[in-house]
C-alpha cells in the first residue's frame, strides 16, 4: 500500500519537472515574436511601471548573492492569498511551516529541516527570538505592514549587520512598510478590513505623517478576532467516517507599533521603535479518539522598544548601532489540571536586553571590513516549581571581510560566541564558547552577466533553549548545543527577452547539511509543552530549484508564474539508532509550489497551489507513522482602482478550494475550504 | 497558441497532483511467528502500548501461545468503525469474564472488548481515567477527574465501580488526589493516592473503600506520591512511592490489610512490579540528577517472608539491551516472565520472554511504549 503511494509521487514529480522544463524553454516563444517586443514594452510600462520595477530590483538583488536568498516583497507578496507571514513562507522552497492549524494556531518555520529553532526572525532589522523555547510564531505577523519577507539560506549577504545575523543557520527578514509620501501630501491614512471563514474581523489602520523634512512617523495598529471553528473530517477507507467542528480555537490579538524615523545629516538615519502585541486564544489541542474539544489558553503579551543608529563618520567608513529591551509575558491555564491552588496556571516573564555595534571600513573600492560586536542579556522566570530563574549572557562577535572584483564576489566570516548560563537555583547548563567560519562566493563564470554561480560553507550552531535546559521534569541541563554544518552550491539565471516572455529567472541549489547533537521538541500533552528528545545525528541533502517567470500574453493580459521545487533526504544517521536511516519527523521528501497571477486592466487573479509530500510523524519510517500528503489551491479575485477619487483594493479569496481535509502535524487538523474578503482604501 | 498551451500544461499538471492522495485505509494488523508456549490455563495475552501523548497511538497487541503468534496492533482492524482508533495513552488493561477492559487515560475513557475478537463492545466516559481491576462482578476505575461527580473544581480523583454485565457506571467514590493503583483485599478496595498535580504538596496516603457501602473509611499514611499497588496471597499489599524525583528517593512499602498500617518499607526504587505467587518481581528506574542517567535495578522480594532476594530476574544480555524498562508480567502458571522496553518513546518498543531459569525464549517488536499485559484464560469465550 506504501508503496504505489512512492511511485505516484514520481508521476507527479516528473510532472512538476517536465512543468518546469517546459519553463525554461519558454524563451522560444519570444523569439519566435520579436516584432512585438517593442510596442510591448510601451505597454507594459504605462500600464504596471511598479510591478515590472518590484521583479528588476528582486531578480538583481538575488543575482549577486553568494547565498541563495527568496523574496516576497510589494506586489508580489500581496498576490498571495496570505493573513499572516506565516501563510506567505510556504512558498519558499526548502521551508516547512509547522502549522498547527486555524487563526490561532502556531506556526513555526524550519528551514531546510534543521529545525525551527535554527532560523532566527529579524523585525525591522532587529532579531525577535525566544530564549524560552527557540520558537518564534510567524502567525502573529500580519502581513498588512510588512512590505517585504526575505529568506536568506545561511546568512544575508552584507557584511554590515549585527553579529546576530550572522550567528543563525538561517535568517528570516521582515521588512515593514516605510514612509512614502506623494508631492502634495505629508500624510498616508491606510484602513483595511479582513472577513471571512472562523468568524474573522481583522481592521487594520496604518498611519503615516512626514513631520518634517527630516522627521516622519509610521505608526500602525491592528486587531484580530476570529472564533476560530471549522469543520474537519478524519475518515479512513471502508471505515469510520466522522466530521466534527475544532472547538476552542478561538483568539483575540492587538498589535500596535509606532516608529519615528530621522534623517541625519548626509547619510545617516537613526529610527525608534517601540511595538505591542497582546493577545489572548485558545489552544484547540490534539484531536484524539474521544476527545473533540480542550479547554487549555494560553495568553501572549510582547514589547519591545528599540533604537537604531546609521551614521558615518567619514566617506569610508558605517557604523551601526541598536540597542533594544524586550518584555515578554505569557500565560498558560490548563482547567483540567487541577491541583490545590485551583486549576494550573503557568505564567512566564522574559527579558532581553541586546545591544550591538557594527563598524565597516572600505580597506580599498573593492574590499569592505566589519566588526559586529554584539551583547544580549536573556532572563526568564516562571511560577513554576523546582523553576531555576536561568539567565543567559551572550557575547557574540563577527569579523567579516566583503571584496568585490569584476564577476566575483568572495566574502568572509569569522563569528566567535561565548555564552555564559546562570541559574539562581538547581543545576546550570554549561557555559558554551564557540569559533566558527563561513565562507561564501558568487561568480559569474562566462562573459554573460545573467548567470552566476555561487557557494557557500557555513558552521553554525544554536544553543539549547531554556526549556529544553530547565522546564521541570522535561528539561535537561546536560543537554548539548546543536551544532549545524551547511554546504550549498548554486546557480542563477536571469533574462529578460521581452516579447511573450517578459522575463524568466531560474535558481537552483544543492545542498548538504549535517547536524549533530540534534534536540528534537515533539509535541507532547499540550502544544506548549514538548518531549526533549536529543534524535543525535542528521544528514540532510537537498535540492532546491525555483523559477520566475513573468508573460505577456497579449497587450492587456499578463501572467505571472513561479514554480518551486525542492527535494530532500533528511536521514536519521545516530550510531546505533533503532531508526537509522529513516528520515526525520515531518521532513517531507517532496515538496512543491506554484504560484501564479493574471493581470487584465484593474483586476488581478491568483492562484497558488503548495503540495507537501509523504511524511512521517515519528522517527520510524512504518506504517503506523504514515502521514499522507497534502495539497491546497488557493484562488483570489482582486481589483483595484479609484473610487470616488479614493484608492480601493478589494479582493475576496478561497482557500483550500478542493476542500482536502489535512494535518501538517499530527492530529491537529487544518481547516477545509474558506473565504475571505478584504477591503483597503487609502486616504 | 501558447497561451494556451501553457494553461493546458497547467490545468494538467494540477489535476494529477490532485489525483495523487491515496485513499486511507485502516492500517492492518502485522503478524509475526514466534515460538509457541505450552497451553495451560493461560493460553495468550494482550499487550497494550501507551503511545506517547497527543500522538493517538495507543494500540494493541497480541501473543497466542499455541501458534505463537504475535498480532501486532490488532484493534484497528477489528474496529474499522472506532473513529481514529484506540486512542490516546493507554494506560492499564484488564481481562474480567469474557471482556477485555483498555483504560484510555488522555481519551478519557475505558474501551471494552471481546477478549477472543477484541472488537468493541461498549465505551464507557471516564475522565481522566487511570487503572482498572476486578471484583464479584464488577470493575474499579481510577481516575484523576471527577469533574462530574465531584464538581468543576475539585483536586480530588475518584474511583467508579462499573457493573461488568451492564457495562455502567453504577457507583462513585472520592478519594484522593490522583489516585493510582487499585487492589482488592477481601471486601475492602485500597487506592494509592499520588498528588502528583501539586508538587511539593503530594498525596501520602492509601485510601481505603468499603465495597459493600462504597465508601472511604480511612487513609492509610505511607509516603508521598503513591503510584504502584498489589495484593501478596497473604493479606498485604505491595505500594512503591515514587519520591520527589530529586530529594526524596523512591521507596517500596508493605501494607498489613488486618491493621490498615505500613509494617514494613524497601529502600528499593520502583517503577513497576508484579506479584506472582510468591515472588514480587520489581523494575525499578530512577533518574539521577546527580549522574544525569538512570540507575535501573530489577529485583525480586519473597512476599512470604518480606525479604529482598539477592538474585536479579533478567539474564545480562536482556539487561544490557533495555533502555528504558516499563512493562512487567509474568505467567502465572509457566512462570515466564514478560518484560518490555519503551526505547525513547517514540519508537516501537521490544517485548523480551524470559523463562524461570533465565534463558530468553524471544523478543520481538511492539507498538509505542509496550507497558500493560492482560493473561487470557482458556475459559474464554465469545460473548
């Protein structure tokens, strides 16, 4: 029965493949119509000058990457039929979305199956971690201010940017939304509204003032409220057939932020931030026979203020500093775990204090320096019994050094980390220092410029979090940093032949990652608390392949379509494993993506599709552990316009079109076909 | 044209993605040929497999002595209808009669079976529920939860008393908090009490009910947080305390039933045990968070004479090959002793037979966290 179940996978494998074979021999076409090319061009441009400037800067910016960088950003991001960022991320390649499914759901990334807690999440160029459990929830991201999502394998290719950024096996950029403001007009009143399927009211507001020529404020606000039920089905061949409804997945949430930004003399700028995010949900739980509804909720409070400097103080030299204090709150309270002082009721604080110092030197044109120095102070207390109060203070630093030569680009790391541990009570986790080198390079290897190659080596590691180290009875302080080692080699191609096919970008990675000393969180009696299981080693190979390609299929109607593919062996490969050689939890071996867009006059259409292959939800590659795969389409209609000389976006999207009931984890299952609408104007 | 193709490319494309899903069968059960054991009174027995949380992975095996064979996971295939199967963490299993009785502690209830086709007959609500044992015709359920008995905010747990022919909750009765183990003395039914939600305050004490009246008529003081507890053939019982986990070790407790009071204690880490005629044969695994490993010793007591025998039940080999001992049983009439290894948890586990002299007779591969071993009688019929 397993079986067949692989070979129907190569059929549609081999689809997928020939779909993108197809693609690339998409140039043709252009050729075979060169009298167009011109006039079309004109029309292009008077008709989508912005679209048509957004894919330029991308396919540009990804071209010269010595490490294999995605971006959604603009337009593009907005096609996709996304709430949060967590929705937008699946379309990477490499990537998989733990999605416990719904609104309130958590939803955390692992990259290249290294594990959740290897990518690190930039906000506005400030990193939001979680020293508690490594575990950054994407879904509490809206995508209505973020302007750009960028996935960067390794490390984003600047050499001027704070050690953390370098420290991660994976870095995950979002940008939010600048100031822009038209000639006539010193402000941007942006309201939006979201409904739909769970009960959804999403407004949001977005509110930008230039208060002087050097002095703009952004500030946003948006809140969230869903009663987060939807019909799900488990069923199983000549069996039992049962839908129920998710109960207790309801959530509230309020984000607010606000960022003044300075312009300094010459070139500097300096920005501060402070944002607010509150919400509260219900955790819906595991489904299990006889068991359709929980009653656990979890509260989440985060703040965090920050403070960001840009300046140089002389033509070859940039400095950057930052300096950030953040304060997180969450409560969890379990009604059915009742002990003497009434139902259980977990509240956890966390602090971090982080500042860092980044200077970059231009030694010649072509070689820039830099030394990111950086410090971070992470407590976390908790009411909790037998709790150690653990505190952990991270001196990380990276020297780095950037040259740049006709057709090459060669730069160079050396990140040195020590970190101490603390603990006011019961055993502490060992101090930890750590030396490691990256190296990475981009060449372009013929006279013609669209095609580059590139390679990168990187050594990174990631400290076990507090509650791997010290959560009551589950946590272990003799547990051992994970320490990851990545290979990629790769190559872009870019053209822009005009006619038919306006533009075509292929990239493509292989990969070989090793991991060793693994901790693995799976799921256990709740979602917020996890079996540490330390799975050894890992031996991931990869291959990514991914393709942009953007048609004009007649003067009015264009179409956009990208394709992503990745295949990948992530072995269990621990000495004397009773499961070596299986592949780990949940990395699916096949995954795939599509995505497209048409464009005619004021409307545009989506659709997405993302397929993730068979996975296993256990270390035992056996039939029991069998998770099928899944598969959604999504459609969206959008338009876009004035009326009554007032810019309007209205769109209205169904997800899940064909209705495929699913688990991304085990037991908890996603919802089937839903809507939504959305409305945004701008005053 | 092309556009055109494009599109038929596409729609194409999607549709035999679309078509790809597999229609999802119930796993079968997975058979494997052991060597057969004589047929005595006993003639096979069910294995229950916890599964770890959340996974829904409880599951069933079983050992037929005269074939020697081992049915793994045969529930699913028995119960097609059972939506999504046994459940989650089993966490005790009994044969009464005819029936055969799962407790289904994070389903909240007790499944019961045909103890000849294991297909399901009745699933009784029990939240939060947690050992189950026998007598005159009626079944004991342990549970943590009495929301509905004992009101929404009541630490306590409770005992239910299930008529073994009507399959019903006829009585209940509050005892301590989270109580365990359950034995039967006589008329009198003896519940170890743990605590285990409110660390450091723990539970110490057994709680005694009176079948006829069902009713606590005393606690008895042992330790704190009482987990395992049996009956010896001569009036006492067996209950181990699992300490604190840090500085209060786990210990092993004689009960004297004619004075409901502690007569005697071992300084003996239990985890499990078994009491077969005359022996107590006892797994204990303690984590040492001075060593940051697990001191396992397996250990057998002379319940007639309450004296720790110097011998250990388990040839080396068997010791050296379990990780993480968890279930324990052994034949009454044979005397061959079953013991399995829950590995880390996640992975199937290993049953190990072992004869009286020592020798192994097999191992073989099990559900998730092998753990709970029920004996059925030759007697058995179908219902």
């Amino acid at each position: 029965m397993y079986f067949y179940k692989h070979k129907c996978l190569w059929v549609r494998v081999s689809m997928l493949l020939s779909l993108m074979i197809f693609s690339f021999l998409s140039p043709a076409f252009a050729q075979e119509f060169p009298g167009n090319a011109k006039d079309s061009l004109d029309i292009i441009k008077g008709f989508a000058l912005g679209e048509v400037i957004v894919t330029a800067t991308k396919v540009k910016f990804s071209l010269a990457s010595p490490m294999p960088v995605q971006i959604l950003s603009g337009k593009k991001l907005e096609k996709l039929n996304s709430l949060s960022v967590a929705d937008a991320i699946r379309y990477f390649s490499g990537v998989q979305l733990k999605d416990y499914g719904g609104i309130g759901g958590i939803k955390t990334i692992n990259v290249r199956s290294l594990g959740s807690a290897h990518t690190a999440v930039f906000y506005d160029g400030m990193s939001v971690g979680n020293a508690q459990n490594g575990q950054v929830d994407l879904g509490k991201f809206s995508l209505d201010n973020i302007e750009s999502i960028e996935l960067y394998n390794g490390q984003k290719s600047t050499i001027f940017q704070p050690a953390r950024g370098f420290f991660s096996s994976n870095t995950l950029f979002l940008r939010t939304k600048a100031p822009q403001f038209s000639k006539d007009k010193n402000y941007r009143l942006k309201p939006a509204f979201k409904t739909g399927s769970f009960g959804l009211v999403n407004p949001s507001l977005l509110y930008q003032q230039k208060l002087s020529p050097a002095l703009s404020l952004s500030a946003s606000a948006e809140r969230v409220e869903a009663h987060g039920r939807y019909k799900y089905n488990y069923r199983k061949e000549g069996g039992y057939d049962t839908t129920a409804v998710r109960q207790n997945g309801d959530i509230t949430s309020l984000r607010t932020e606000m960022t003044l930004h300075v312009k300094l003399r010459r070139t500097g700028q300096a920005s501060i931030k402070t944002y607010l995010y509150d919400s509260e949900r219900g955790l819906p739980g595991a489904i299990v026979a006889n068991r359709y509804h929980h009653v656990q909720r979890q509260w989440d409070r985060n703040f965090f203020i920050h403070a960001s400097l840009h300046n140089s103080f002389s033509k070859k030299h940039n400095l950057l500093a930052n300096i950030k204090f953040s304060n997180d709150y969450n409560r969890y309270l379990d009604p059915d775990y009742k002990t003497n002082e009434g139902a259980l009721d977990n509240k956890y604080y966390q602090n971090e204090l982080y500042t860092s110092l980044v200077n970059q030197y231009s030694l010649r044109p072509w070689w820039d320096v830099s030394l990111a120095t950086d410090f971070s102070l992470n407590t976390l207390s908790a009411n909790l019994y037998r709790f150690p109060y653990p505190s952990r203070y991270s001196y990380l630093g990276a020297l780095s050094s950037h040259m740049r030569w006709e057709g090459m680009d060669l730069q160079a790391n050396l990140l040195a980390g020590y970190i101490k541990e603390d603990v006011k009570h019961y055993q502490q986790g060992d101090n930890q220092s750590v030396l490691s080198p990256v190296i990475s390079v981009s060449a372009q290897p013929f006279k013609y410029k669209a095609f580059r190659v590139r390679a990168f080596y990187k050594e990174s590691f990631r400290m076990p979090t507090f509650n791997d180290l010290y959560y009551t009875f589950i946590g272990n302080s003799s547990l051992r940093p994970e320490v990851t080692t990545q290979y990629d080699v790769g190559a872009t191609w870019t053209i822009e032949p005009g006619g038919v096919l306006q533009s075509a970008s292929v990239q493509t990675d292989i990969y070989y990652n090793k991991v060793k000393d693994k901790i693995v969180a799976m799921p256990s009696s709740n979602l917020f608390r996890w079996t540490m299981l330390n799975l050894g080693e890992v031996d991931i190979k990869g291959l990514e392949a991914k393709t942009d390609l953007g048609f004009k299929l007649s003067t009015k109607l264009l179409l956009d379509l990208g394709l992503n593919y990745t295949y990948q062996k992530a072995i269990d490969i621990t000495p004397n494993g009773s499961t070596y050689g299986h592949q780990i939890p949940y990395a699916p071996e096949h995954s795939a993506t599509l995505t497209s867009s048409v464009l005619w006059k004021n409307w545009q259409m989506n659709y997405s599709f993302i397929y993730t292959g068979e996975r296993y939800s256990q270390k035992a590659n056996i039939p029991v552990n069998y998770v099928q795969p899944w598969y959604t389409s999504d459609i969206a209609l959008n338009w876009e316009g004035t009326l009554v000389r007032i810019p309007v976006k209205i769109g209205a999207e169904v997800n899940n079109f064909f209705n495929q009931y699913y688990d991304v984890v085990l037991n908890f299952p996603m919802p089937g076909r839903n809507y939504r609408i959305n409305l945004a104007i701008e005053l | 044209m092309n556009t055109n193709k494009l599109f038929m490319v596409l729609a194409f494309a999607t549709i035999t993605l679309t078509g790809c899903r597999k229609d999802d069968y119930i796993i079968p059960e997975e058979e494997e040929i052991l060597p057969p054991q004589t047929v005595t009174s006993v003639d096979g027995f069910y294995l229950l497999n916890e599964g770890n949380m959340n996974m829904n992975k409880a599951s069933l095996d079983y050992y037929d002595y005269a074939t020697g064979s081992y049915r793994r996971n045969v529930y699913g295939e028995a119960n097609p209808g059972a939506t999504l199967g046994l459940g989650d963490v089993g966490n005790d299993i009994g044969i009464y009669g005819n029936k055969l009785y799962a407790v289904i502690n994070n389903s909240n209830k007790v499944e019961v079976m045909d103890a000849l086709t294991s297909k399901r007959l009745k699933v009784i609500d029990v939240k939060n529920a947690r050992y189950i044992t026998f007598a005159k015709g009626k079944a004991y359920v342990s549970a943590y939860d009495g929301e509905a008995q004992l009101g929404d905010n009541s630490p306590n747990g409770f005992v239910a008393e299930i008529d073994t022919t009507s399959l019903d909750i006829k009585r209940t009765v509050m005892v301590g908090r989270q109580p365990e183990e359950m034995a039967v003395v006589a008329d009198k039914l003896y519940v170890a009490n743990s605590g285990g939600y409110s660390p450091p305050n723990y539970e110490r004490t057994v709680s005694v009910i009176d079948l006829n009246s069902f009713t606590k008529t005393k606690d008895i003081d042992v330790a704190i947080n009482l987990n395992r507890l049996k009956a010896d053939d001569y009036g006492d019982l067996y209950v181990s305390s699992r300490g604190d986990y840090s500085q209060i070790p786990s210990k092993l407790f004689v009960i004297d039933t004619k004075t409901d009071s502690v007569k005697k204690s071992f300084d003996l880490a239990t985890s499990n045990f078994t009491i077969v005629r005359d022996t107590a044969y006892i797994i204990g695994s303690e984590f040492s968070y001075e060593t940051f490993d697990w001191d396992i010793n397996y250990s057998l007591i002379d319940v007639k004479n309450e004296t720790l025998l110097e011998d250990n039940f388990l040839p080396q080999s068997v010791i050296d090959a379990i990780k993480t001992p968890y279930g324990i049983a052994v034949d009454p009439v044979s005397l061959n002793i079953y013991v399995t290894d829950a590995g880390d948890y996640v992975s199937p586990g290993t049953l190990y037979c072992i004869d009286k002299n020592g020798d192994i007779k097999f191992q073989v591969t099990t559900g998730d966290i092998p753990a709970h071993m029920a004996f059925k009688e030759t007697t058995t019929t179908q219902q």
